[in-house]
C-alpha cells in the first residue's frame, strides 16, 4: 500500500498541473513517500483534460486520471478521488497552485503527532474581497449550529486517512460536502497554519450564483434539514486513465 496518494480535483488547469505534479513528486521523494497523483477532471477544459493524458503517459506509475461525466464541483471530484486512492493517507489540494507541496510536511508532521483522522491547512492570509471574507465567516458560523463538530477552519488543503476518506466516499451523492461528512465521522481533527500563494490561474470557477447554490446545497442535504430534500443524484464516471 502506498504512503499517500493527492486528489487534486482540476477543470481549468492546463497551465498548472504539470508544474504541480513536479512540486509534488520532488517533496514526496525528498520526504522518501510512496505516493500517487490522482487527477480528477470535472468536465472543465478538455485542454486539461490532454495535459492529464500527457502526464499519465510520462509517468504511468506514479499518475491516474478520471473524467467526470458532468461538472459536479470540487467536493464531489474528490470523493472519486477518494474511491480511486491506494494509500493510508490522502492529501486533497487545489489546482490553482494557491496550495504548496512544500507545506504536506505541516499536514505529515501533525498527524504523526497526534495519530488524528484529519488535519486541516489553514490559509492564514486569504485573499478575498471584504464581502466575501464577511459572508464566508458568518456562514462558516451558521454551519457550526447546524453541523455538530464542524471546523469552521476547514479547507480545500487536508489530510484525511484512508479509513475516513473510505466512508464519506460511499456516500456518492452530488450535493456532497466533505466536511460536513469529516464532522459527522470523527472529532479528531486537527490544524495547522499555511499560508495562501497567488491563484496562477487568476480566475475562479465560482460566480456569486455558484456560491449561492453551494450554500443551499450544504444547508439542504448535509445538515439536520436534509429530510427535506429529495436524495440527490449521483456521480457518474465517463473514463479512467
């Protein structure tokens, strides 16, 4: 069984993600890791779609691709992620390079120390307009009365063990949301501080309307209210690599 294995949900990231992987596969190996990058591609830019092909092609034993039938959002492409993983730990990251490599040995040294089930990388320098930072601290508070032992500190940067990951992955439904699932599986989380890079890509796939949407779907089918909504669908796999 590998030591590792990074979930990386992707839908715009041609520009990236070669230069990602090489970030990885230079920490892992100075960190001598067994390791594995699954690359989950949410029906973005089929341009990212062929960097991925490119990748797994230059280094089929270290690289897995899968292709979402639809574009369902990052936490539903990482649960395939999850599904696909075959190592005792799995680190989730973004594509956009806002989270470094350099820093799995925060998420690594934490959980090592206190053989918890989940450790968060906290951005401690977010940057984001002051309509955002104030709506995503309010709603992050709303999401502790609604969800026992939610972090509010939670992050799209984690370490999750495999066990965990295992089942929130059976869920497989398209309103998921990871850490909604993280809270009601286990209290032993834990944080560490990480600092936010720059988004190379400099976009973002989520509009006030997405955002919107992502709000209603966590109240709605990941709190106590999810009894009133209809079970959601879920998600489908075009193609593995």
């Amino acid at each position: 069984m590998l030591d590792y294995s990074i979930v990386i949900p992707t839908y715009r990231g041609a520009q990236t993600i070669d230069f990602l992987f090489q970030q990885i596969k230079v920490e892992m190996k100075k960190m001598n890791f067994t390791f594995e990058v699954i690359f989950v591609f949410d029906n973005g830019d089929m341009n990212c779609w062929q960097k991925i092909n490119q990748l797994k092609s230059q280094y089929p034993d270290l690289i897995r691709g899968v292709f979402l039938e639809k574009n369902y959002g990052q936490h539903c492409a990482n649960i395939k992620g999850f599904e696909m993983a075959n190592a005792k730990f799995i680190i989730t990251m973004d594509e956009d390079l806002q989270h470094s490599p350099a820093d799995f040995i925060k998420l690594i040294n934490k959980q090592k120390e206190t053989k918890c089930d989940v450790v968060y990388g906290a951005l401690q320098n977010i940057q984001r307009n002051i309509f955002r930072n104030l709506s995503s601290k309010s709603f992050n508070f709303f999401l502790g009365f609604l969800i026992s032992n939610f972090n509010s500190n939670y992050s799209a940067f984690r370490l999750i063990k495999k066990e965990i990951a295992d089942e929130i992955y059976r869920e497989n439904h398209s309103k998921i949301f990871i850490d909604a699932s993280i809270a009601k599986k286990t209290n032993l989380i834990e944080i560490v501080a990480i600092a936010q890079l720059p988004d190379a890509t400099n976009k973002t796939s989520y509009s006030f309307s997405k955002l919107l949407r992502h709000g209603f779907n966590i109240i709605f089918w990941n709190t106590k209210f999810s009894f009133l909504a209809k079970k959601p669908e879920a998600i489908v796999v075009k193609k593995l690599i």
